[in-house]
C-alpha cells in the first residue's frame, strides 16, 4: 500500500509567468514593472498581468531594485501617528502607492527634530526615491538641507517658510471662514480662538484667517479672545481655555485650532459647570473620527484627508518621474459639518 503523495509547493517565478502570457521574459519583466509597462503593447502588458495574477505572481522588489537601481519605494515621515488626523492621509497615499508598484516606509517623529533627521537617514539608507512629510514646523533647517542634496519631497497638510516644494494642504482659510459665519450667523459676536502652535504653518494659518473672518462677519478682532496652545492637544486646549476664563474675558463661542483643542474645552466645561452649547459654543477643525459620538456631538471643519494622501502621492509620482518639473501645490476644499455644540447666545 503506497503512502500518501506528496505534492510539492512552487513560487511561481517570471519565467512561468511569461510562458503564460505567451511572451518572452524579458518583455513579462517590463510589463510587471509600472516604470517599464509603457514600452509594452498595452494588450501585451494586460496578458501579462492577468497571467500573473492568475499564478499568484509577485516581483522580488529587491532583485529589482538591484537591476534597476530604483527601489521602488517611499519614505512616509509622520509627525505623530497618535493623531486621528494621519490614519486616513496615510491610507490615501499606500492606496495610490500601491497601485504604482511602490511601498512606503512609514516612521514617526514624536515632533522631535533629532528624532526626526535620525528617521529621515534611516529611510535614505534604504534608498527611499523620495518622501512624503508631514512636518510640523516652519522653520525645517532639515528639509532645506534635503531639498539642496537633491531628495524629491512633497509637504502634506503643512507648508514651509522659504522653500519651495509640492505641497498638498487643506483650505484653512476657507474653513475657519466657514466656522466664524456658522457662529455670527447664530447670533455670536464674541468669539474666542484657541489657536494652534504658532511655530506651525497651519498653526499660523488658521490664526490669521480667524482674524480676517472677524472683519468680513464686521466682528471685532479683539487680541485678548486668541490664545495660543503650545501643542495640538485636548490637554494644552484646556489650559488655555482655563487661561482665557480665568482673565475675565467675555465671549460666547471657541473656534478651536482643531478638534484635539475642542476636546480639551470640553474638559474644562466639565470642571467648572459649564454647559454647551447653552452656556459655550465651540467648533472644532478636521473631523476626526468618533466626533459625533461626543456630548455635544462636535460641530467641526471637515478636510478630506484621504484625498490628501491620494493627491500627495500623486505630485510624489510626478515628481519621480520627471525631476525637473516646477513643483506645485493643491489645495482642498474644506466643508462644515454643524452638529448640537453650537446654538444661539444665551
């Protein structure tokens, strides 16, 4: 009585997947490779695909990169993936990635400028073809160094002072616009800003638009109502609203740098007896997830963040593949999400 077969497992190679396809090796390879599939008939190069996917093919990114001296891959540099904010933007850039034949190489920073240069040398010693940074300072003595030595970036949600680069932000203009006539519209005429870290672009950008939407809405632009938080934080958003409050200040609404900074408004409503919106409206930026969930659920600026991504990954893509472009920069419109955290002046 013969025992049972055995039947040994094969990863399917290039050359299986060319004999598929009907094709020579050399013309599967180019097909496989989103950099080369342009030299390949287009029918040609779906063939060679299907027949791939068919075997359940995968190309040996390192023996390409060693052929081709391109890796293939991306640096990803994050600020803080604590954040809600970054989940959805990273997500948008692997999605387009990917479809590229790319991955990233994802690090976090912790905001810490050492940190932060150890991180982006790491990724360079893999050679990474270019990053993708979410960095949150204006003044990156880093980035204007990597600039110089020739790396390709792109800027996702932030902007740095004096250099040029790709950029895909939000409209934080338009979206604090949006947030101040949401509240004059309800009857608000003292409205407060608990604005963002001022060494920040965004931090500095949504301060400067609070200003100007008072003087559209023909709101008093009163210095003492903007309080800058130190972090984008619930703990630093209470304290300075705690700040605020213990000045004496009158008002009757928050416009929050962003929704961490409205979550810690909600601290302070708690510890002094405060109610909202009865007592205090607030708005928050970004519409991080679960904020409907909230008591008040919080009305928010929306930005799409997953479109973020996607479009960061795409001026990446391009300036790949064609070094010398003149960078560019896009910018996204935000929309206003109203739930139960504002409500007319009492």
């Amino acid at each position: 009585m013969s025992g049972p077969k055995i039947v040994r497992m094969t990863t399917p190679t290039l050359r299986d997947v060319a004999q598929l396809a009907g094709v020579h090796p050399a013309t599967a390879s180019r097909a496989l490779n989103p950099q080369t599939r342009p030299l390949v008939n287009a029918e040609t190069a779906r063939k060679v695909l299907r027949a791939a996917e068919s075997i359940g093919y995968q190309p040996n990114p390192i023996a390409r990169s060693l052929k081709t001296a391109r890796s293939a891959t991306v640096g990803l540099v994050i600020p803080d993936l604590t954040n809600p904010l970054f989940p959805p933007i990273v997500r948008g850039i692997e999605d387009v990635l990917t479809t590229a034949g790319y991955n990233a190489w994802i690090v976090n920073t912790d905001n810490d400028p050492g940190r932060e240069e150890r991180q982006v040398e790491s990724l360079r010693s893999r050679q990474v073809e270019g990053l993708i940074v979410a960095t949150a300072r204006r003044d990156h003595p880093l980035l204007l160094r990597l600039h110089r030595q020739g790396v390709r970036l792109v800027l996702v949600n932030r902007r740095v002072d004096g250099l040029e680069l790709p950029s895909v932000t939000a409209d934080d203009d338009a979206g604090i616009a949006m947030a101040v006539a949401h509240l004059a519209s309800l009857g608000h005429t003292k409205i407060a800003h608990l604005a963002g870290p001022q060494q920040t672009s965004t931090g500095v950008s949504r301060a400067r638009a609070f200003r100007h939407a008072l003087l559209d809405q023909g709101l008093a632009d009163d210095p003492r109502l903007t309080v800058e938080c130190g972090y984008w934080s619930e703990a630093e958003g209470a304290q300075a609203l705690r700040r605020l409050l213990d000045s004496g200040a009158e008002f009757t609404a928050i416009v929050a740098g962003n929704d961490l900074i409205a979550l810690g408004c909600y601290d302070v409503f708690a510890e002094r007896g405060m109610t909202c919106p009865d007592d205090m409206s607030v708005v928050g930026f970004n519409e991080m997830p679960f904020l409907d969930k909230m008591r008040p659920p919080l009305t928010t600026v929306a930005i799409p963040h997953y479109e973020i991504g996607v479009e960061a990954a795409r001026l990446l893509l391009d300036t790949i593949e064609e070094p010398d472009r003149h960078p560019r920069s896009v910018l996204l419109a935000p929309s206003l999400v109203v739930r139960a955290s504002t409500a007319p002046p009492r």
